[in-house]
C-alpha cells in the first residue's frame, strides 16, 4: 500500500517510514501541508492513506485535513499530541477518519491503517442495481457518493455522506446511536456520541430539512422519507 506520511519532524518521520516499510508499505514523506497537497494531485500516485500530523509548520493540520477532503476520499488518520475530546471532534468533523494520539504503540497504529483501509476498500467494492437513492427532492448516488436536493448538489464530508446514506437505505427504522457509530465510525468510542450529534445536525442545515432526520429520544435516529 501507498501511505503518505505528513509529519514536519525529519527524525520522527525517518523512524516511523522505516517501521512501515517493514510491514510492506511504500511511504512518501511530506514535511508541510503544501507538499502534502502537491503530493494528492489527481495525476500523482494514489495513496491507501495519509498520516496527518497537526503540528505542521506552514498551515494548520485542520485546515489540511480540509483540504485533502475536498479533493480525495483517502482516508485520513490524524496523529497529534492533542487528546482532549474537543480536538479529536473537530478533527472527525472535517473528515478525518481516525485520531490517534501520541505517544501512541506502533501497532495499534498499524491496526488503525489497515482498519481505515479495509473499510475503503469496502466501501468502493459495493455495487448492485440500486446505486441511487430517492426520497422525495434528497437524491443520493452512492458510487459517485453525490447528493442532490431539487437537483442541487450538497458538498457532504465522507462520515455526513456515510450517515445520510446508512440512514436512507431503510426509511422509517430507528437505528441506535451504538448502531450508527459502529457502521459509520467503526468504533465504540463513548467521545464519538457527541460527534454524531453534531453531523445529523450538520445534515439538517446542509439539505435544508430539518425534519428529514427524526430523533428517537433515548434510542437513536430514523430519516422520515419526505413526501415526493
């Protein structure tokens, strides 16, 4: 697997690039948030993911993160000293797919890469005759991963489009917040609760239907398929 490691410190990213090379992967080392971006161009070499430290000396890692998800559906894994809930929501809310923290063990992060990259490969893997979704003016293309409302299309990040679309597979049906974060986030992680609740409400703004997504108090969320 292709992995791009952003990390600005030379000797962090020389001991790290030499673990993963170990256990097979092909690193390309960016040393600032430009290079990384130069280095996700279409016509550059596709990456299985991108290791994204925050502390990087010429923008932001947010912002990068930004960035990269407005031009590729790589997975992103953030590695940052920065533990507190607040940041790793903020980091998940701009599309990351993981958060790891540091000091973290190599092979816990080495479970993350090949978890974030089993879930892609998954998810480009599924096909079969319905490949769009229609409810009511909310149309949902889930090969392209494009939405459109009354034919306008809604710029949705990975984990909103993956939400919309879990939910819009069954109208109607209460799906449990344990449910939710496990097949949208993979994870168990209590911090995650919080996160959901503020992509459904991000998703309500976004589609400009704020009834479109009904909360079952104490149990989850259902989508109320709109009148066509």
């Amino acid at each position: 697997m292709r992995l791009l490691l952003v990390e600005d410190d030379n000797h962090v990213a020389a001991a790290l690039s030499a673990v993963l090379k170990r256990h097979g992967f092909d690193v390309t080392h960016a040393r600032s948030g430009e290079e990384a971006l130069q280095a996700l161009v279409p016509e550059g070499p596709g990456f299985g993911v991108v290791l994204l430290d925050l502390g990087l000396p010429d923008q932001d890692g947010y912002e990068v993160c930004g960035k990269i998800r407005k031009r590729t559906s790589t997975p992103v894994i953030m590695v940052t000293a920065r533990s507190d809930v607040r940041s790793r929501i903020h980091g998940l809310n701009l599309g990351a797919d993981d958060y790891v923290v540091k000091p973290y063990d190599t092979g816990e992060l080495l479970a993350r890469i090949h978890a974030v990259s089993r879930r892609t490969v998954a998810e480009e893997q599924v096909t079969g005759a319905e490949d769009a979704l229609r409810l009511g003016a909310v149309h949902i293309e889930l090969p392209t991963r494009r939405v459109t409302v009354d034919g306008t299309v809604v710029q949705l990040t990975r984990k909103e489009f993956d939400l919309l679309a879990l939910l819009a597979q069954r109208p109607g049906v209460v799906f449990r917040r344990e449910q939710i974060i496990s097949e949208v986030w993979r994870t168990s992680w209590e911090g995650t609760g919080r996160t959901l609740e503020v992509h459904v409400a991000s998703l309500r703004a976004k589609l400009r239907m704020p009834a479109l997504i009904e909360t079952v108090r104490g149990v989850g969320y259902r989508l109320v398929a709109p009148a066509a």
